[in-house]
C-alpha cells in the first residue's frame, strides 16, 4: 500500500521507512482520524545510544512532527533481563546502578529529537521499571501468561537460531518477549498506546503485544517495523573499525560523528539523508543527481544535516569548518579531538609509538609500528617513518599544540597539560 492518508504513514513510505505493517488499512484509519499515542523501547545497556538506534530515534521524531504523541519507553526493567534478539550468547547482566547511569545518558539524546510536556502531542518518556519490578509472578503468569504461545515463542527467530546452534538460551532470556509483549498492553492501558515501533529484528516481539492486547480486551494495537539497515556495501549501520557510533559527545566527539557521515558511501547518500534528515525530498534528489567529485559536496551536507540532528546546527557547523579547514587548507583546527599530555613529558619527548597508543590510533606498540612503517603517522602534517623518534615540545606549532594524524581522516591535536 502507498497511497496513505494520513500524513505520518506518508512521511514514512516517501522516505523509506517502512518495512511491516500488522494492519496498514487499520492503522492509517486511526492515525488519519485521531491523535494517536505510539512508543519505541530503548534498554539501557549503554549510557548513550548509537546510530544503530538512529532509525528508531528518526520515527518518533516524524510522529510528533505530524500531529501525534510519542513515547520513549526506557527499559529499567526489560535491561535487567537481556533482549536474546540477534545475539548468539547471553547479554552480561547489569547492576542496577549500572543501568540507572545508563538511562541518564540515553535521556539526554531524546531532548534533541523531540519535544517533551503536557500537551495533547508532547512526548513523554517512561520507564517500564515502574511496573514490571512491580509484578507478583505468580499472578503474572495466571493472568498474562496463559495468553502467551510458547509455540509462537519457539517459532521467533531470535530463540529458534539459538536452538538451532545448540546455544545457551536462559529461562531469563526466553522471558524477555512476555515482558515486552507485556509493556504494550500495560501502555496501552496507561496512555491509550495503540501503536508500537521498531527494527526489524523486533517484530516477532512486538506482534506478540499486538496479540497479547487482543486477548486481553485493549482496543486494537499495531505494530510498525523498519527495514535492517546496512551500507550498500553490506557493513552494519553504526559500527566501524573502532566500534560502535555513539550518539553522545562523552562517548565520540562531535567532529568524529561528523566524519562518519562525511565518509558515506556514494550509494548511499540520498537513501541516508531521507532517513536522517529533515531535509525536503526535491533537494535530497538533486544531490543523489550528482555524480563524481560533486557527490564530495553532497556528503558534506548529510553530514552537517544528520550531525546537526544530534548535537545541534551550531556543533555540526563548527565540525564542518574544522573539516574544511583541516583537509582544504591543512591547518590544525582547535576543534579537533585533543589528547593531552604532560608538560614534563613533552619537555622530555615522548616516544612516537607511545604517543599513538596514548591517542587511541592504536591499541598497542607492536599496532602503532605497522602504522608508521606502513607511512600513516604524520606530524604537523610531515609523514614520520622512524619509529622510535621522540615527540617533544619544540615541535609545537604557534597555537601551542601538535598535530597528529593517521591517514587522511584521522586527527588529534596533543596539547601539555
């Protein structure tokens, strides 16, 4: 279906979004005729988010844009079990100190993204700690569990390929999907929740909600789902050689999340800014037109418009003159990452291989040695190739820093302290 009604459905499909539907007549039926309340869960295993849940981020974010009122589920309770969805193994258990700090640092990214009070569309964001810590199991399972299929739990890819491959997979694990499917009745009885979102590795749990809701006498529920995101070269969205892309500047300074976009592939250019802007569809399709060294300029755009989504139109700004200025005019910018170091190391000279390490270029001397033998290590922008030189303070340059860098994208300025 591809005409739809109402405005979200449509904003989704023109922009690729959409992957499933449980019931697409139904559910843009209700979206066109009411304001509409639908939420996304976000488990705390990390104290921020990453580009991976950028997707989901982006579909609250068009909800609210279009009229209706979002929820960001924190999952204080669903974190203590471990989503068993696309892992292999257990998920290391958390303390609950371990998860609070967590769902601080998520709370931060959200206030970017969306708008959060008491009116008819504010989004709010709860924690489904507050009931789920607050269950008597025995009546959990007289009243929800005899509702839910262990057949269609077996069925769920995420439990079959565990079987299959003869993996461990915990009682606490396969009772992650009731909790889940749990949290959509819950919220729907709390807020008139009608809708819940999310990747495509979730659909099993979310339609298991949307069947739970039924036998449990909700109005009818929905569930959406978004397509699993890889680059045109088959790579995961959001991981690199140094791990994941965090949305959060105490995790990944802004100029490096400006340079992961920045470094898109030309094939995807055009699909990403749909999803990770806001950008108008006629422009997103003059820079997919491009073609050759002016698709440079197109990725210079995504990366300002998605990084300005993140951290704001100022820092996204700031990361793309840093850019300009570090790899068009080759001068080392004061809002590159910086490393510091000791003053009396510096007086000293610090070992090349060392100051690598230090900078998190490499993970160790033997690592930091490949790099400069291979000719990646410079120097205030001079290629070094001996290894053992040392780095100290008579090569500062007038800003009192040293520029180092690895390749053509990597830069830190070291700086005493």
């Amino acid at each position: 279906m591809s005409a739809f009604k109402s405005e979200f459905l449509h904003t989704l499909h023109s922009r690729g979004f959409i992957h499933q539907i449980s019931d697409e007549t139904g559910l843009d039926e209700l979206l066109s005729e009411n304001t509409t309340t639908c939420y996304i869960g976000f488990d705390a295993t990390a104290g921020s988010l990453h580009v991976g849940n950028l997707v989901s981020i982006m579909l609250l974010y068009w909800f609210q844009q279009t009229g209706h009122k979002p929820i960001a589920l924190m999952g204080g309770g669903t974190t203590m079990v471990g989503d068993p969805s696309g892992k292999d193994e257990s998920r290391k258990l958390l303390t609950v100190d371990d998860i609070a700090r967590n769902k601080e640092g998520i709370k931060k990214v959200f206030n970017q993204f969306l708008e959060f009070g008491d009116g008819a569309n504010d989004a709010i964001m709860v924690d489904n700690a507050d009931w789920l810590l607050e269950l008597n199991y025995v009546e959990f399972l007289r009243n929800v569990g005899r509702h839910l299929s262990v057949n269609q739990m077996l069925a769920r890819d995420s439990v079959k390929l565990r079987l299959e491959r003869e993996q461990h997979l915990s009682f606490l694990e396969f009772n992650y999907m009731c909790l889940q499917a749990y949290d959509f009745s819950e919220l729907a009885r709390r807020y008139d929740c009608r809708l819940q979102m999310g990747g495509s590795d979730q659909w099993g749990n979310i339609v298991s909600g949307v069947d739970l809701g039924r036998r449990m006498g909700t109005p009818d529920l929905f569930a959406l789902t978004t397509p699993l995101l890889t680059t045109s070269s088959g790579a995961k969205m959001g991981k690199t050689a140094d791990g994941a892309v965090w949305l959060s500047e105490d995790f990944l300074p802004v100029y490096d999340y400006w340079q992961y976009w920045r470094n898109t592939e030309d094939a995807d250019v055009g699909r990403f800014m749909k999803l990770f802007t806001t950008l108008p569809l006629e422009e997103i399709a003059r820079y997919e037109a491009l073609e050759g060294v002016e698709k440079n300029e197109a990725k210079k755009v995504l990366a300002t418009e998605a990084t300005s989504m993140v951290h704001g139109r100022d820092a996204a700004e700031q990361a793309a003159e840093t850019a300009r200025r570090t790899f068009e005019e080759g001068q080392a910018a004061d809002t590159l990452p910086t490393v510091n170091v000791a003053q009396s190391e510096l007086d000293e000279g610090i070992g090349l291989l060392s100051l690598i390490v230090k900078s998190g270029l490499a993970s160790s001397n033997g690592e930091a040695r490949r790099h400069v033998k291979g000719g990646a290590i410079k120097i205030n922008d001079q290629q070094v190739t001996d290894e053992r030189m040392s780095v100290a303070s008579d090569v500062m340059n007038d800003d009192g820093a040293i520029k180092l860098s690895m390749g053509k994208k990597k830069h830190f300025l070291i700086k005493p302290e």
